[in-house]
C-alpha cells in the first residue's frame, strides 16, 4: 500500500484542524463528544505520517548530499539507515490507516453460557471467566459481573460482566464463538474424556447517546426474585424484566437487593443488546467480509478447542495451536492468542487493500 505526500498531507492538515476546533472551546455537547473521538482516533494516525513525511524529506536532503564529495560518505550511511527503517514506519502508518470498528475503544459487556455438555459445560463456563478474569488483571482492565446463575455443581449457567479499560472491545471481539473443553471431568469415575462446551459473546458497550429507548416501547414487570443469593430474594419485589416491543429483547435482573439497580443494570444490558443489533444491521457486508479473513466471531461458530489431557489450546480460524493451556488459563497465554487474531486480521486487510 503506496502513501502519497498528498495523502499524508491530507491526514496531518485534517489533525491540525481537528486540534484547533477542540482547542477554541466553541465546542459543546455532543458536538465535542464527537469531535474528542474523532481526534482520540485521529492523532496516533497523525503522528506516525508526521514521522513518514519527516524521514522521506530527510532521504531527499540526503540524496541531494550525494553530488557533495566531502558529504556523500555520510550521506550514504544515514540513507542506509533511513531505507531500512522507513518501509516498517510505513506499514505502521498502513495499518493505522485501515478502517477500524468504530467500537474498538468502547468498554464491552462479556457473556458466558453453559452449552452442552450438562455439569461439566457449567464449570468450564467458570474456567472461562476465570480466564476472562485474569487476563483484564494483566491488562489493566475492571471487570465486573452484572449477572450471574450459578451451575448446581459449580461454574456458572449463565454469567454477564462489564469489562472497562482502554481499548477492551478491539481486544476482546475475535473471542465470540463456541469454546469447547476437553477433559476427564471430576464428575466421571471411569476417567474417559468428555467434550464440552460453553459459548461467549463479546458486546460493545454504547453510550446513551449511542442507543435511544423509547419508554413506550417497554413493557416492565416486577415481581418477586426467586433462587439463590441469599434470603433477601424471597422477601421484597426486586427483579425486573425487560421486554423491549420493537424488537422483542427480554433482559431480566434480579442479583441486586434494590429494585432500582436492577432496573438500571437491566437497562444497561438492553442498550447494549439493541447497539449490537445496529451495528449487525449497519455492518452486514462487513461481516460476511470478516468472516472470510478470522471467523464470523457469531457465537454459533466453534473457535476454540482446550484439551487438558495434551495440554493444548487451539484456535480453529487461524489453525494456531499452543502447547500452553495451563498459561492460557491463568490468562497470560491469552495475550498470544488474541494478538496473533488480530496480526491475522490486519494482514488480510492490508492485503485486500493492496489487491
């Protein structure tokens, strides 16, 4: 992919623009919401052309020296130097360049269930948070469940936490899909492998702004929490259900004591169903697009294999195999994983735009 002086014009005009916009202080409201985005997104793409415009002018100072006797030697070495680092600042500026999610930088809602597998899916559904867990410690992030049903013998049927940090969703979106287990659960007494699986769903979290709901096109229903979490939920009506009309959605809450903060984390979920939804709609033929270069990321596509008895992980889309599944779970192997998904990722990318 050739970057003309034009377009690195273009991209280091824009910035400066951009930053004396946000410098006068005329911007209000939503208006600089959008305009600290665009130049959250804008300035590492900026200065990686300044850098590309500074080295090519400096190549083409050099090269003038090359007709001076007394400079050519000097000016030979710094070319040399100069040739070799400028294809890799390129490509930098290449991959800074390419289209990016808009919801990358946004925090995500992270959702793990049991699928087949009975007893033995619930705990590997707790494996995964765990792992989940561990790997937003290394990286910096919160993570904080919002919903949770526990499997009879451990694990989780059902778990919902919000992830916060920087960059989370671009991290987090290629772990979508069907993970699946292999190993000898403690349930079994006769030792023989079993295959399990749990599926995850990783959503972007919207702003308000992001996701309106109309208050008439929710039908809410309160009644009485049921199950575990102690005493308090046989005693007040606390949960809440949401049903959105439009569209059908229905979130129920009933982990909190206040009637209220179920509600709010009720809408919470709802808003960030609805947005995944938009943005499903809005990015269908980037989709299928995606799907062709590292998996679709659709919770219904098996992804992952763990198999504890060779002590491997592999994943399916990129036929990447680590003979790590004790790091990965401790979620300092994960790392690997999801940067090689997103290596892949961009490299199709440069090479369709280079095609």
């Amino acid at each position: 992919m050739t970057i003309t002086a034009d377009r690195l014009r273009q991209i280091t005009g824009r910035f400066a623009e951009l930053e004396a916009r946000m410098a006068s202080g005329t911007l209000e409201g939503d208006a600089f919401v959008k305009a600290s985005r665009d130049y959250a997104e804008l300035e590492p793409v900026a200065n990686i052309a300044s850098e590309v415009s500074a080295m090519r002018d400096e190549m083409a100072g050099l090269t003038g020296m090359l007709a001076d006797p007394e400079m050519k030697a000097m000016a030979q070495e710094e070319l040399a130097e100069l040739n070799a680092a400028l294809p890799a600042k390129e490509r930098a500026l290449a991959l800074a360049m390419l289209p990016r999610d808009s919801a990358d930088a946004r925090p995500a809602m992270l959702e793990i269930r049991a699928g087949t597998g009975g007893d033995e899916a619930g705990l590997f559904a707790g494996d995964l948070y765990r792992m989940y867990e561990k790997f937003a410690a290394e990286m910096g992030w919160k993570i904080e469940p919002v919903s949770m049903s526990a499997a009879d013998v451990g694990g989780f049927k059902e778990i919902v936490a919000n992830i916060r940090g920087t960059g989370v969703f671009a991290k987090m979106k290629f772990e979508s899909g069907v993970h699946r287990v292999q190993r000898v659960p403690v349930t079994e007494s006769g030792g023989r492998i079993h295959t399990s699986a749990a599926t995850v769903a990783v959503l972007p979290e919207p702003d308000e702004v992001d996701v309106h709901i109309d208050a008439n096109d929710l039908k809410i229903d309160i009644y009485r929490a049921s199950g575990a979490g102690g005493q308090h939920v046989n005693t007040t009506d606390s949960a809440v259900r949401l049903t959105h009309l439009p569209t059908g959605l229905v979130v129920i809450q009933q982990d909190q004591r206040s009637q209220h903060k179920n509600r709010d984390k009720a809408m919470q979920v709802l808003r960030t169903r609805l947005y995944d939804l938009k943005r499903a709609e809005a990015h269908g033929e980037e989709a299928e697009a995606r799907k062709a270069m590292v998996g679709s990321g659709d919770r219904s596509e098996r992804i992952r294999t763990y198999n504890f008895p060779q002590g491997r992980v592999t994943d399916h889309r990129i036929g990447l195999t680590l003979h790590k599944l004790p790091e990965v779970l401790e979620g300092t192997g994960l790392t690997e994983l999801i940067d090689a998904l997103i290596a892949e990722d961009e490299a199709k990318r440069l090479a369709a735009l280079d095609s």
